[in-house]
C-alpha cells in the first residue's frame, strides 16, 4: 500500500495524519504558519509554529518528489521502455537520490564509449563473457571484429564490452544505492595543501594534513574544506574507507570491499576460467572510473547540503534572537555613526522614532573638535529630552564611546545611558530605496545614524528593512544555498514580527510586509491610506484598504494592533473572528469590555470550557483568556544593560583568571562568542560551556545573553582570547587554549577598530537578545575555516567587510 505524503509527513512528525491534512488544506487555502498556529489550532490540534515549519518543508520536497516522478515515468513511458516492474519501483522510490538511481539507465545522455560499442554490435560479447566466463575473452572477441563499424581488433572488441559492462554495472540502482550507504558510514574526507600554497592559504593550516569520517564532520568544518578548495589552497578528496583499511588503495591488488560487492552483484568470481580475470578486471575499472566518481559527487552534494542545513539553522536561530532582542521602547535616543575623517553622525529620534534633529561633530582626528562636539551634544540631549545614547559599533567606535561617556560625566542631569550597538547592515539600509523614501531629506550618512538611534528603540521594526542575509550572525553564510538561506531566513522574520504584533498605525510599510497575509503591495496601500485619511480607528476599517479583500483581511486582522481605537479589542491579539466569543464571557461577567480587559481576578473566575463552541474550542477560548489578561503584550524581555569591567579596555589587559562579564554576540557549532569590552570577541568553546556534555550551544546560550566568564588564555599577536563559562576551571598564568579542543584559542569575534584606550562603557543585552548583537564570525574554526568573503563580492559597504574588519581579517581601510 503506497503511503500518502501526509501519512510520511505525519509518521516523520510523530503526529496524526488528520493534522497534517489540516495543515496542508490551511496551508494551500493561502494560510500562513503564523496564521495556522495562532488561530487554527482546533483545525490542527495544537501543531505549534516548529511543527508547522518542518511540515510545510517537508511538504514542498515531497511533492517536488512526486513531480519529479511523474516527468520520469512519462520519459521512460515514452522510450517504449515502462514494464510494471520498473513502474513499480519508480513509484516506491522515497528519495530523489534513488529515484535519480533508477532512472540513469534510462535517462538521454551524450554517446557514451557503452552506446557507441553497443551500436558497433558489441553487446552479444559482454553479455557472452559476463554470462558464461568458461569463454576465453580472446577467441570470443575475434568474432565481432570488423573495421567498418569501428572494431579494427580483439582489443578494441573487448574495450567496447567492457565499457557496456562498465556502464550497467554503474547503473543498477540497488547496488549504487547500497554502495552510497556503505561509503557514507565507512568513508572520510581528506584534506592536503597544494604545492606552494602554505603561506597565501595560512588561514587553512589546520587542513592542511587532515582525515575525518563522513559521519563525524561538523557543517563549519566541511564549508571551510570547500572554501579553502575553491580558492585553490586545499586538495580534497573522499576515501571510501578509513586510515586502517588499506584494500581500498589497492596497492596490494586485493579487491576493495566495495569492487567485491559490485562483483557479488553480477556473479563474477574467480575459479579459475578463462574470462575470470578479464571480468575482475573490468569490476575494478567500472569502480574507480565510474562508480567511485560518481559516488563521490553524490556524498560531497550530500556533505554539503547536510552542512548547509546546519549552517542555515544556525543563521535562523541567531537571527530570531537578535530580532527579538530587547527593545529600549519609547524613549527619546541619540544615535552616533562613528566616523574619523568624515567625522561623527548624530540623529536624534523622538519616542516614536521620528527624527527630531541632525549634525555632524568632529571630535576624533585629524579634526580634534572634542569639546566644540560635547557641547553640541550635550545642548542636542537637553532640547530633545535624549535618555539614550546609541553608538554604532564601527570604526572609530571606542573613540566615539569615550566622547559619550564624558558626556554623561559632564552632565549627569542629563541622565543618559549609552549603549554600543550593532551597525550590522545600516548602511545596505542607508542606501536603499526604502530609506531614500522613508528619509528623503537626510544624505545617506545621516541615515545609518537614524538607524542605529531606531534599533535601540526597537531593533525588530527597524532590523525588518533589511534583508536578513546582510546581518551578519550566521557562518559561511555566502557559501550557502540562496534560495534555502532565503526561505530559511524570511520564515523567521515572518514569525518573530507576527510573534510580537505590529501597531498598524505606526508601522512602516517593510513591518507591514512582513504580517501574515500582507505583501509588499498591501503594505504600501496600508501606508497610503493611513496617510490620506489618518489614523485607523479600528480594525474593521482595514477592509477599507485597497485590496485588501476577505483572505488577507482573516489572516492580517490579528496581528495588527491599533491603540486607543473604539474598540479595546483591537489592541489585543484576539483576532476579530472571536470577538462574540469575548462579549459573551462580557455578559457572562455582568461588566462590560473596558472593565474585563486586564482584569485578572474576573477573567480567571471565568471557566473556559463553558465558551466552547462549534467554531471555538478549548486551546482558542484559553488563548483568549490569557490575551485579556495582558492584552497586546510583548513577548521579548526587558531591556538591560551589560556593564564591562573598569580597567578592562583593551586585550592587553585581560589575564588569565579573570572573572567578566561579557554579553554573547553570536553562536556557532563550535562554541559562542563573548563580547568582554575589548573590542575583539573572546570564543568560549562548546567543551568549556558546562561540566556535562553539550550537544548545541545553543542549549547554554543564545546571542544577547549577559553571561559572566573566566579567561583561560589570551594570544595577543594573533588577537585571540579564550574563555570558560565554567568558573570554578583552574587556569593557569599561561593559560590552556588548546584545551578545549578545536577553536578554543580564540576564534573571530569582531575586532573594533580605532586608535585610543576608552572609557568603560554599558552594552545593552537581554535575555531574548542584545540589541544589534549580531556581528558575523567567518565560522572559521581555531582561525581557520575559510577566507572571508571578497570584499568586491559583497555590496559596497557591507556588514560582510565590516564583520571580516572586526575578526582581524581586513585592514581598517573603508569604514563597514
């Protein structure tokens, strides 16, 4: 009985095949996840946004795979060449990779030596020799030569029988299927420099002589191998064996396991009959010149795309925290792009983000117009009531950060608080059209300085126009997949801005975007209506809306909240489909919406089981009760400061043994990065992160975690600190930087650059994530992964280049 693709999905998700049909019939109605996950959870029973994810995943490839099906059956079909066995097998085939097994025999490709011989008649002689190897090759060959077909002699004869057999041999689709496993499972990949590379490819060193098992290979590991091959430092090659089975290299003339099980299949043995050697012969060249080959391609696609999952899962997860960061909220913030010779660029933002005022100061060299800057600061705080002050984290930053700490020094009645933040994109944002739009009136340079004011305030309504791929918290995140990296990436955005809620009043149109069931179009005409006939006063006014029919309206209507509307409601997440559901626990109560709203006592008197209708059932009727609770809460933590210690400035001053605290500016496979305020992250490496075994780091810490660590060992020449979140380590003066394994010296954490000692400054972090924490790692392991992205490759000014400047890889030349 053939398995429907919701029975796979359900059996793989270890849930009910009627969820997954409920899923797939909201998904392909137009539903979205966050949509199906909020407020479908009758329909679905309870699958949760990550179920969902993988469901809708799963789905796509499983149907590709049926697609893909149905076009192989058709190509064979049309060759006159479908029987109901092959049919059969076509159907059972669970895979693409064995699906694409079974139709390679079949499948049109150039003229092969195999069809050229078959065509010179030669067919009859392999199948003679493979059928009966009583036959001695010689004499049966003389047979079929004949020079006008192209056989001049009994060499050329039995060359083209054993290309036949060569040929059939490498597309039988259950012995290459068996082949892969067994090569998979006992197979490593090996890594050399090339002759004359050590010293331009310095970076690879720790690839430069180096064995793993298949099975056994990390994803930064192997993305690095393959960096480091494309840009023609290191050798690589795939051993279908380990070190200690050495039949495979064949010096002994000992038939590999591999040509044994190829000659099992076919029933070529050795007993001494005339063909006998020629048929083993022809085993080993079928293996090594076609067999190996091909399984070679097919497991470096499967090392890399199993690598790619991994790396994207990383990037996703780091994202989703620093989109979720802590937002500062509605506070009036001055926003510093730290420049050197361009000078400092100052926006002030009022509480609801708007720009309030511009400048720029020069305190820094070659200028020196300290404190002509403090002043014009310290007078822009006071006229705009400023509680905060924002620094980019770029070039010149530790400059900057000095500035605004002795303006806090000089003016404590100003009460500020500064805190560095993450410059990751802000200029892809300056120079795109949205900002061209959104701030027309400001140069491109004034526009990072806004950005970095708004992130602050809130880091996902302002990190949401940027494209996800240029904040920089994954690894080798330009070696991988586009289009997997993209889907991967924008589903996160979908969940974290629908996660929060967005208030449709003041959102701008990329936030609007990002709402289940809103496009970039609706969006536009969200923002166009609001500002030809004003503030929405309720939800139901979205209707209004230029296309923004039925559909859109059901899965947006929730997620968009509108404050000190008509309707109390509409600043909740009940979705306006369940307001009868909220006036009837209204009538229930004897008190009216106003009153109910936040009323804890009264909504817990409340049981929910007597709400429960047709349309409503328990999970959505409980969902609202604890809505109106807190209505329209936000679900990112609270905002918090870092503070670094005083006297800790630079790397020189670290020592092994210190006590810090630190905030976590990203996570990789390997272990997490650790800001400690000396401008070049610290790497706390996975074997350091606690006493017991830790599968992910992620499980430990996620980016914007304030966490307090030790030094182990600090490598100032190679700018590399390592750390232990287990305190009570014993480390020496010296330290123990090899100790925790593979990258535990110290990694790339960002380097900042500039010039002078500064003051010690406040990080803002969070338990959700430190705001603008997400900085890029190369991914490069113990130093080296991989070379970074060229800078030409990138857009100009890119958080890439940035990233690679902070890691110590580039110079200090450009800014971002």
């Amino acid at each position: 009985m053939t398995t429907t693709i919701e029975g796979r999905i359900a059996e793989e998700l270890g849930v009910r095949e009627r969820q997954v049909k409920a899923a797939v019939e909201l998904l392909d109605g137009g539903s979205t996840v966050p949509f199906i996950a909020r407020y479908r959870k009758e329909a679905t029973e309870m699958l949760d946004d990550a179920q969902l994810r993988s469901l809708e995943e799963r789905l796509r490839y499983l149907r590709e795979l049926e697609e893909r099906r149905e076009a192989i059956l058709e190509s064979v079909r049309s060759q006159g060449k479908l029987d109901e066995k092959l049919e059969q097998q076509i159907r059972a085939a669970e895979s693409k990779a064995r699906l694409e097994d079974i139709y390679l025999p079949f499948k049109p490709k150039r003229r092969t030596k195999a069809q050229i011989a078959r065509e010179a008649g030669l067919e009859p002689l392999a199948d003679g020799l493979l059928g009966d190897p009583g036959v001695e090759p010689q004499a049966a060959a003389a047979a079929f030569v004949d020079p006008e077909k192209g056989v001049a002699d009994t060499a050329a004869a039995l060359d083209g029988a054993r290309a036949i057999l060569a040929e059939r041999f490498s597309e039988d689709a259950d012995l290459i299927g068996e082949l892969r496993e067994n090569m998979w499972t006992r197979g490593r990949l090996a890594a050399t420099v090339r002759e004359g590379k050590e010293e331009q490819g310095a970076k690879y060193k720790d690839y430069f002589d180096f064995s793993e098992a298949f099975t056994e290979l990390p994803s930064h590991r192997v993305l690095a191998m393959l960096r480091g091959e494309k840009e023609e430092v290191l050798e690589l090659a795939l051993l279908p064996e380990g070190p200690s089975e050495n039949e495979a290299d064949g010096k002994d003339g000992t038939p590999s396991s591999y040509e044994r099980a190829v000659a099992h299949r076919f029933g070529v043995r050795n007993e001494g009959r005339p063909a006998d050697t020629w048929l083993a012969e022809t085993v080993r060249w079928a293996w090594r010149t076609r067999i190996l080959v091909r399984l070679g391609l097919d497991l470096r696609q499967r090392l890399r795309t199993a690598a790619e999952d991994e790396a994207v899962g990383v990037f996703a997860a780091n994202l989703r925290d620093l989109l979720l960061a802590a937002p500062a909220g509605t506070r009036a913030t001055l926003g510093l792009d730290p420049g050197l010779r361009t000078g400092v660029k100052v926006a002030v933002v009022d509480a609801t983000g708007k720009v309030a005022a511009t400048d720029t100061v020069y305190p820094h060299a070659p200028h020196k117009r300290w404190e002509e800057s403090l002043a014009k600061l310290a007078a822009l705080a006071q006229q705009h009531s400023v509680e905060l002050v924002a620094i980019g984290n770029g070039t010149a930053s530790r400059e900057t950060d000095k500035l605004a700490g002795e303006l806090i020094a000089k003016h404590p009645e100003l009460k500020l608080t500064k805190v560095m933040v993450s410059e990751a994109g802000a200029s892809v944002y300056s120079a795109s059209a949205f900002a061209s739009q959104e701030l027309p009136e400001l140069d491109v340079s004034l526009r990072g300085a806004v950005s970095i004011a708004r992130r602050l305030q809130d880091p996902l309504a302002e990190l949401v126009k940027i494209d996800p791929k240029s904040i920089g918290v994954g690894q080798y995140q330009h070696d991988l997949s586009e289009v997997k990296l993209s889907r991967s990436l924008d589903a996160v955005v979908e969940d974290c801005v629908n996660g929060v809620g967005v208030d449709v009043n003041t959102a701008s149109a990329p936030l609007l975007s990002r709402v289940s069931g809103i496009g970039t179009v609706l969006a536009e005409n969200i923002v166009s209506h609001r500002d030809g006939h004003g503030p929405f006063k309720s939800r139901r006014e979205l209707k209004d809306v230029a296309r923004l029919g039925p559909k859109a309206y059901e899965q947006c209507a929730g997620f968009l909240r509108i404050r000190d509307g008509d309707d109390p409601l509409d600043a909740s997440s009940v979705h306006p489909e369940a307001y009868p559901v909220v006036r009837t626990m209204v009538k229930t109560a004897g008190t009216d919406v106003p009153t109910l709203v936040g009323n804890t006592t009264m909504l817990r008197s409340l049981d929910p089981k007597a709400f429960v209708d047709e349309t409503f059932g328990l999970p959505t009727v409980t969902d609202i009760i604890r809505e109106l609770e807190k209505p329209g809460r936000d679900p990112r933590p609270a905002f918090r400061t870092a503070t670094f210690k005083e006297g800790v400035e630079k790397l020189g001053d670290l020592e092994a043994g210190m006590v810090l605290e630190g905030v976590v500016t990203n996570v990789a496979a390997f272990g997490a990065f650790v800001d400690v305020g000396v401008h070049q992250d610290g790497l706390v490496h996975v074997s350091a992160m606690s006493k017991t075994f830790v599968k992910d780091p992620r499980d430990v810490v996620k980016p914007g975690d304030i966490v307090k660590v030790k030094v182990r060992d600090v490598d100032v020449a190679r700018k590399r600190i390592s750390l232990t979140l287990r305190l009570d380590d014993d480390v020496t003066a010296s330290g123990d930087a090899g100790a925790g394994g593979e990258g535990a010296s110290g990694g790339e954490g960002r380097k900042r650059q500039g010039g002078a000692d500064r003051t010690p400054r406040q990080r803002q972090g969070g338990g959700g994530g430190r705001q603008g924490a997400g900085r890029q790692n190369t991914g490069r392991q113990g130093g080296n992964g991989g070379r970074p992205q060229r800078r030409d490759s990138a857009p100009a000014n890119s958080e890439m280049a940035e990233a690679l400047r902070r890691a110590g890889l580039l110079g200090d030349d450009k800014k971002r």
